[in-house]
C-alpha cells in the first residue's frame, strides 16, 4: 500500500469544529491508516475571529495532550502541527504573524481559507502581507469557495504570485452538490491542485473523503495521486 500523509483535517477534540472526543479522533485516524496514512498534520481552525480565534498556544497545549493520549491508545501514526487560517482584515490589522499558524508552526508553508462571497481587496492584501514576510500560501479546497466558483481565473492570477492550492476529497467523492464536484474535477485535471487533503471533522466524513480518493486515482492514475497525497506533502512534512 502506498504512504500518504494528511494536510488538512480537524482531529485534534474539543477544540474547533472538528471532533467531538478522543475516540472519534482515533476512529477517523484509524481509518485513515487503513487506506496508507502513515503521517497527519492536524490543522485546527486559527485566526483572529470568530470560530477561528483559538490563539497559537491553545492549538499547541491541545496537541501536546492529544499526541499523548494517541501514543497511550496505540496509534502510531507521526503528526505534526499546523492550522487552517481564516483571512480576514482584523489579521492584517493585527499584524501578528503567530496568528498565522504554519505547517509545523516553525516551517514557511501556511494554510489559509476565505468563504466570502466575492474575492475582496483585504484577502488579497493578506495574501501580500504572508508572502513579504516569507510565506507560501497554499489556499485550502478552492472548489467550496464562493470567489474561486464565481471566477476560477481567480487561482491563476495567485497562482502567478506563487500561492499553491489544496483540494478536498470530498467533493470529488460526493459530498459537495454536483457544481462542487465538477469543479474539482476540472481542477484535478488542469493540474491546479498542489496536494489534496481529506478535511475530515469526523468520522461520519470519512466515506465520501475515502470515495475521494479512489475517484482521483480514476481520474489521474495511482502514480499522480501519490503525488498529491505523498511526494508534493513530504516537502511540506520535511520543511516543518
């Protein structure tokens, strides 16, 4: 079986929107290393503002106590730190970088979503602001977001600015309306996406992520999907 390692999940409990207890965590990693997840950044929402205004140090004190009781209950997966970063113009007002969780916390690849309807002057000038100061942004499952469905010329122009993208398996196993699900299959075949992730908040998710996978692997073959799930993750995994 090949290795993949997650990018995007909220497994950590009690913490964001994600798990609810220790044991749905264990039943969704379990899972996962069923279908060759050796290795999980878990990525709790982060951010200045509404169900993102968990600081740095709560995401990390949940961490440490979570990998502790994986390590009790025999999971020996590896995991890494990371976060889900919700732009917004109070980050930027803010200008505190520790606000902007990365991969590992200590690596330069951070993880960010948007769910405005339109893609406003403020997201772009928070993309500006992660890169001047050694960012790499990877923008999170652009298929779900309002602007990249209204222009998904949107990604070519970040694209240009060195801004990476992760999909979702999700809609790519169903569990987007169809609009979702064609659109992440243009992108998958256009090449836009840098890794793919599962997003998975619980285990009730794990199906349609697992559907996911196996419909990219029809789409682009084994070898490319290893790519997205293995080869693109392990320079972020090795960077953290």
């Amino acid at each position: 079986m090949l290795e993949r390692i997650d990018v995007h999940n909220h497994l950590l409990p009690n913490l964001d929107d994600g798990c609810s207890s220790s044991a749905e965590s264990f039943e969704c990693i379990r899972t996962l290393q069923a279908s060759g997840y050796s290795r999980l950044f878990v990525t709790p929402h982060t951010g200045p503002t509404d169900i993102c205004s968990i600081r740095p140090e709560e995401s990390q004190r949940h961490f440490d106590l979570f990998v502790a009781s994986a390590r009790r209950a025999g999971i020996d997966v590896e995991f890494k730190l990371g976060g889900e970063v919700r732009l917004s113009p109070e980050l930027l007002r803010m200008g505190d970088l520790s606000l902007a969780v990365t991969y590992g916390v200590t690596s330069h690849f951070c993880l960010v979503d948007i769910w405005e309807p339109d893609w406003p002057s403020w997201a772009q000038d928070n993309i500006n602001w992660l890169i001047a100061n050694g960012r790499t942004v990877i923008v999170a499952h652009p298929e779900r977001m309002p602007a990249m469905q209204k222009d998904p010329a949107l990604m070519d122009r970040l694209a240009r600015q060195g801004v990476l993208f992760q999909g979702n398996l999700g809609p790519l196993g169903g569990s987007e309306p169809e609009p979702v699900r064609i659109l992440a299959e243009r992108f998958l075949r256009e090449g836009r996406y840098f890794m793919l992730g599962t997003d998975c908040h619980r285990p009730s998710h794990l199906q349609a992520r697992l559907a996911g996978l196996q419909r990219a692997e029809e789409i682009l073959g084994e070898t490319a999907v290893h790519q997205l799930t293995f080869a693109n993750p392990l320079t972020i995994w090795n960077a953290a």
